[in-house]
C-alpha cells in the first residue's frame, strides 16, 4: 500500500481523523485509514543513520517507505520506530505512507466485536467507555543519529540520609566508552562518572516532592577518542516510591492521592496530542486543587509524562489493559504489542507538515 493515494483530503497530525471532516461515514469508518506525504531527507544528514518514528498509530499501525513496508506494530499507544537508511538518501524525497486499523476484535487492546449489516457496511461495537478515535494521534519524527549512538539509558533513584544516589545504566549501539555528568537546575555538575553502568552520589540533594518538583540532568555521551561521538540528556528526579502496607509513600512520606482518572479526549482533535490543551489541562487541575491523575487507560504521549513530572504532579500511569479480562476470556492472546520506548530522538526534523489522508 505504499502507492500514491488518490484524495483531496488532508488531515491534521496529530490528531484523530474521526471529527476533522463532516462526512459521518469518516467518522464511523471502521478498517485501515491511509496517511501519505513527500519527506526530503536533509542533506546534512549523509553518514547518519536515518530513523522514522511514530509515537502512536491506532490501534495497528504499518509503514511504506516508498513501495516499501519498513515496519509493523500492534498497540495504539505505544511509539514504534524504524531504522530506513537503507530506503533512502541525503537531499532527496521519498513517500512516506502510514496505515492506521482501528478494528477492535477479541484480541486487540482494547477489545471489541465488528458486525456486518444487511448492507454490507461494518460496525464496530465495544464496551470501554470512551469513543473509539483512531489515526496518528501523536507525533511522526524523522531524526538521524551516528553510527555508534546511546540505545537507551535506565535510571533509578534513590535517598540516604540527605545524599541521593543515581544508578544508571546506559546501552550504546555498539561497545564504546561512556562519560556520564549530574547536572543540577543551574547547569553546574554535581557528580559524574565513566562507564557504561555505575551509581552517582549527589550530596546535599533536592528532592523531587509532590508539588514542589527539582529536576536534575542526567547529561550521557558516547566518546570516539577524544570526540564525542553521541549525547543524549535526560532529566530526573531524585525520589523514592514504595507502597507500605495501605499507605502510599513517596521519599518516605504518606501521599494522599487527590486527582482524576484523565482521558485525552478534546473536541476536533480526538485523542490527538496538544501542546496547548496540555497546559490549559494542567492549570484546571492546579485551580481545583489536584495533585495526580491516573492515565485511562492507556500510556499518554511522553510529552504529558515529562510536563507532570516538570510542575510536581504524580501519576498513575497505565499500561493499555482496558477490557483485558475480556480477551481472557476468550482465551486468546491478550497483549501482543512492542514495549513503550522511554528514550527520544536525538534529533529533531524540521516543522511537521499535513498529510494526505484517504478512508478507503
């Protein structure tokens, strides 16, 4: 399906596709939904290793590098990206084609029955209570990254006695040395290490607290001689969790969970993420005193992730387990889908553009 498609419509990314347009048949289709556009690759980037992202695609997701299928995911809410140097190159365009299948059977999360009529036309029915919004509700990234580039990079924190401790743990695409450096709010480093593996220490540490949010930066760069081949920074916070019998601690202290079970869902954008809304979001939940929410019922955009995390908000985050019991059931296998990816691009593309977009 990487053809061109032939449309004059457009569609808005992110955003669900379903209330963009007036026509009803849009909004209740059920099956694939096709996304296309041109992409030129910056020339900048000859000698780099060129990655298509996409952080969610609902609820099956397939993408055509020109005629070419580079890659397949099952969960609507989890990121997936591919690895396409080989398909294409620096300074020159090529078609970028997504499909998006928002059926939901005894097997998908969340699960669903699809019925036919005496028509022909092809219903979708489920028990979840929120409307079934599909498409690419979040972001497409195209980014490049070195040959030899950081993979992923774990943390966990930890507090003794006014000291907080950082055990981190890097994976590189191949072996190479990696330099590692805490920095506090200001920029000024704190603590650092060489390796792969270690633990920081970081005296006199600020602790991240509900309301009162401290990030630090976790600053990883992979070194080639005395060049540094990659870096990534990840922002932390320096806090522990723990559940004690029916209470609730976060850096030992009893939380009392005051907050909302949240769904994304906004008018015209569907599930599709929103920079704006996001903040607006936030400030209704400051106004009337909440301090966390829970993810219905399904892992959100890292973006959301990163803001709570940023302005001292808790949060329950899910994993996309609505109506699993159901699946159970019916004995079939429930959760067939990629694990999130908590790492992002290294680089980022130029300004998103509008892709076309066909129902058929």
């Amino acid at each position: 399906m990487g053809r061109p498609l032939d449309t004059t419509l457009e569609a808005a990314v992110p955003a669900s596709y379903n209330d963009l347009f007036t026509d009803s048949a849009i909004r209740d289709h059920v099956g694939w939904a096709w996304y296309q556009r041109q992409v030129r690759v910056p020339r900048g980037w000859a000698g780099e290793r060129v990655v298509l992202r996409v952080d969610a695609a609902t609820h099956r997701g397939r993408v055509y590098v020109d005629d070419v299928l580079v890659a397949e995911h099952a969960g609507g809410y989890t990121p997936f990206e591919a690895d396409i140097t080989e398909h294409v190159r620096a300074g020159q365009e090529f078609r970028l084609t997504i499909g998006v299948d928002n059926e939901l059977t005894d097997t998908t999360i969340p699960p669903g029955t699809i019925t036919v009529d005496a028509g022909g036309r092809r219903r979708q029915t489920y028990l979840h209570d929120f409307y079934n919004y599909a498409g690419l509700a979040r972001s497409v990234w195209l980014y490049s990254r070195p040959a030899v580039h950081i993979e992923d990079i774990t943390i966990v924190t930890g507090l003794e006695e006014g000291t907080g401790t950082v055990r981190y743990s890097v994976r590189t695409s191949e072996p190479a040395p990696v330099r590692v450096r805490a920095l506090d709010a200001t920029g000024a480093e704190v603590a650092a290490a060489d390796g792969a593996e270690g633990v920081l220490r970081i005296d006199d540490v600020t602790p991240w607290r509900p309301g009162a949010a401290y990030l630090y930066d976790l600053l990883v760069e992979v070194l080639d001689g005395d060049r540094v081949a990659d870096s990534y920074t990840e922002p932390f916070g320096v806090r522990t969790v723990e559940v004690r019998g029916t209470r609730f601690l976060i850096n030992g202290e009893p939380f009392y969970f005051t907050g909302f079970g949240k769904h994304e869902d906004t008018p015209v954008r569907g599930k599709g993420h929103d920079n704006a809304y996001l903040v607006h979001d936030f400030q209704l939940m400051d106004w009337i005193g909440a301090n966390s929410f829970r993810t219905s019922h399904y892992p959100y955009a890292e973006e959301v992730m990163e803001f709570a995390d940023r302005h001292g908000i808790v949060v329950i985050d899910e994993t996309a387990a609505v109506g699993l019991n159901l699946a159970v059931q019916e004995g079939s296998p429930a959760c067939r889908r990629s694990p999130p990816s908590h790492r992002r691009p290294s680089a980022r593309p130029p300004a998103r553009r509008t892709p076309g977009r066909s129902a058929s």
